[in-house]
C-alpha cells in the first residue's frame, strides 16, 4: 500500500447490491462480528457495510491518532467501492466517527443512530492513563475486564460463550492501534458543535451503561436538532450484543421513516446535488486608470503574531493531564496567577509545541533536566507524563541511568525512589 494514500479499512458487505448502503461501526476492542444479530434483518432492506477499526479482528495495523483520521479512512474506502450516499449507526467510537461525519461531511450522510455514544467519552485522562497501562502490560488487564464494562453482570454471567468472546476479541487487537484509539477518544469533544448536526438522528442507549449511559445520551439528544431517545431496558454498554432484537427493532424503524433524501434505485446510489451557480445580477465594474491602481497599492503589513497561551494550555493539558492543570490553575492566586500564564504561554506554547522534537524526546531531556537540579515534586508529575507521551517503564530507567553517569550516582538514586513508585501508580491495572 503507498504510503501517500490514506490506509482503507477492512470491511464486508451483506446484502442486497442495488440496495441503500447502511454502515454499522463497532466499538473500541470490538470487530463487526459485535453486529451480526442485526444484519439478517437489516440486509431484508440494506446493503449493509461493517468496517473493522484499525488493528481491530486482524485488520491492517495503521494506528489511527483520531476520530476525525478514522471518518478519512472510511470515507476514502467508501470511496474506492463507488458509495456516496448512506444510512449511518456506530457504537460508542463507532458513534463519534458518526458524528464527525455528521459535522464535517453531511452531505454523504442520510440519516444517522449513535449507539452507547457521548459527545465526550469520559476524561481524557482516563482514556491517556489506559494507553499506558496497555503500554506496559499489554492487552490482556483490559480483555480480562472488558465483560465488566460492556454487560450486565446477569448476562455475562448467563452467556459464559460471548464473555469469553468478547475478552478474546480485545486481546487480538493490536495494542497500538488500541492506544492510539483511547488517544482519538481523549481528544474528542464535540459539544459546541452538536447543534450543527443536521440529520435525522436516534440515540440509542442501554439503561444499565456504567461509561456512556442515559445522562451522555440525553446530553446528545439535547444538543442536536432533529434527535429522539430510546432506552433500551437491561443492557450495559454492548447493546446491541446483550438486547439484539430491541436493537435491530430500533434501527430498522428509525432508517425505514427517516432517510433523507428519497433513494435512487436507477443508480444504486444517490446524487449528491452541486452546489447552485449564482447569476450575475450586474455587469462587471470597469477597470481603473492605472494611475488610480498604482495609487492604491498598500505596502503588506507585517503579520501579528499569535499569542501562544491557548496552543500551550492544550499541550500542557495533553501532557500532564487535566486533573493535574487544573488542579494548578485552581490554586493560582493573584501572587501566582502571572506565573502560571508565564510558564503556559512560554514553557509550553513557545518550548513544547516547537515541532523540532516529538514529545518522548522532550520528556527524556525534561526528566535529566529534573534529574540534574534536584527537582523531585516536578520529575513525579513529568514521570508521569513521559509515560502518556509514549516512555515505556524500560525507557524511563534507561533515561535515569545515562543521568546517573552525567549528574550524579546519589541525585539518580532520589530520582529512581520518586520514579518507582510514580511507574507503579500508574501502569497497575484497575480491577
């Protein structure tokens, strides 16, 4: 595959072939397998395309840094097959790829359900913490405890077969695309925008989900227009695995009544209307003297630049996490105020967003820095973000080690205390 061309998805198709095209998209960790109670009865009236996430059922592993980058993928296969206009349901961050669709190209999209979905998936530093655990300890803490997350307890323990499924369906996942997927859904928050939305839209939710539940459904259906709820009693976060029939029940009402435009089956496909040509209301004004021109002609100002305090606020969030920014913006005080906006601006808007290096190398030469003068509280919390910026434990020793030589036997001995116990904070595995 060129490395010019942006990575297509694996995917299937069920169905008829001179049907409307109805895309269905899995959850992290999960394959297309997680839809196949739905498609027998979808397929009686869809062309139905599943697609696997990156690195997800043995799909080529092009990690995917973004939900925005993962709408690319698919709209670039979409393309490839020929499909320009379709239905659209997604679970979880296959939903927030349904929204990015919905958002940024809705002129491809007829009508859309958004599954156990949420305009913002927890905090971003839940899902930056699970990339370091995966990290470090690979996949299986997060198999082992998936069934928890995304059934009911009386379910998972009723179908011990589809438990056992759904742990081996994550521990084949490839674990960086997995980590960059909890990236995509830190850095998603689409809130402001949800109003923008402007299709026929079902929120679907499982009355008994503990990540995406009831509360982020109806923020959803508040936030977008033309948005209707449906809870779907004694389910969890996998819905449509644990309530098939409910589910299937929702999607075909919904996609039956509210497909906008009317499908063209001439085609097999439907047009996507050019945008109309104004007509020219006025002749064209005549042209100035030249001497009239010359004397407009105005020297190009120099370009003022922009202030770097918000690009450093996101850095300095991304890296060391939200808890801990605003934990210290919140006990700023007018003594310190100016000083906090001095090192948001400057440490990380002018030093930290510098493209000259990525941030693993700027948290290596950050942690020998702490390491040289002594500074332990800062080498706790940078430890820490060396570990979100893609350090692995074996990295970050090797880091204290070389300091050793250069800065000292009894100043690496402190440090390698405070970085022990920050490494096994923060990669132990949550039960």
């Amino acid at each position: 595959m060129s490395e010019t061309k942006t990575p297509a998805l694996q995917y299937r198709f069920d169905g008829p072939e001179d049907a409307p095209v109805l895309i269905l998209g899995p959850s992290l960790g999960t394959t297309w397998h997680m839809w196949d109670r739905q498609v027998p009865e979808l397929t009686k009236q869809w062309r139905v395309f599943r697609f696997d996430l990156p690195g997800h059922g043995g799909a080529p592993a092009y990690p995917a840094g973004s939900v925005a980058e993962v709408a690319d993928r698919l709209l670039a296969t979409l393309d490839g097959l020929g499909v320009q206009r379709f239905g659209y349901a997604g679970c979880a961050l296959g939903g927030a790829v349904g929204v990015e669709l919905a958002l940024r190209h809705p002129e491809r999209l007829a009508s859309l359900a958004l599954i156990a979905a949420s305009p913002r998936f927890g905090t971003a530093d839940e899902f930056r913490q699970r990339g370091v655990i995966v990290r470090t300890n690979g996949l299986d803490p997060i198999a082992r405890t998936s069934p928890d997350r995304w059934f009911t307890g009386g379910f998972a323990a009723a179908q011990p077969a589809i438990t056992e499924w759904a742990v081996q369906m994550v521990r084949t996942t490839d674990p960086g695309c997995y980590i960059a997927a909890c990236e995509a859904l830190a850095s998603f928050d689409v809130r402001p925008e949800l109003g923008r939305v402007g299709v026929p839209t079902l929120v679907l939710v499982g009355s008994d989900d503990q990540v995406t539940g009831p509360a982020e459904a109806r923020t959803l259906v508040a936030g977008i227009p033309d948005a209707r709820l449906a809870v779907v009693p004694g389910a969890s976060h996998l819905v449509p695995v644990e309530q098939p029939a409910a589910v299937t029940d929702l999607l075909v009402r919904h996609f039956s009544t509210a497909w906008q435009p009317a499908y063209d089956s001439s085609t097999g496909q439907v047009a996507i209307p050019a945008a109309p040509v104004k007509p020219v209301l006025a002749a064209p004004p005549q042209p100035a003297p030249i001497a009239e021109i010359a004397a407009a002609v105005v020297p190009p100002q120099p370009t003022a630049r922009q202030d770097p305090y918000e690009a450093g606020l996101k850095v300095r969030r991304e890296v060391l996490g939200d808890a801990h920014v605003d934990r210290a913006l919140a006990q700023a005080d007018e003594f310190s105020g100016d000083f906090q906006e001095f090192i948001t601006r400057y440490a990380w808007g002018e030093i930290w967003d510098r493209p000259g290096l990525d941030r693993r190398a700027r948290s290596c030469v950050t942690l020998t820095a702490l390491v040289a003068g002594g500074h332990l509280d800062e080498l706790a919390f940078h430890t820490r973000a060396a570990l979100r910026n893609g350090l692995t434990p074996v990295e970050i020793k090797e880091v204290l080690l070389q300091a050793a030589v250069y800065c000292g036997v009894p100043a690496a001995n402190s440090a390698f205390k405070v970085a022990q116990g920050v490494i096994r904070e923060e990669t132990t595995p949550t039960e």
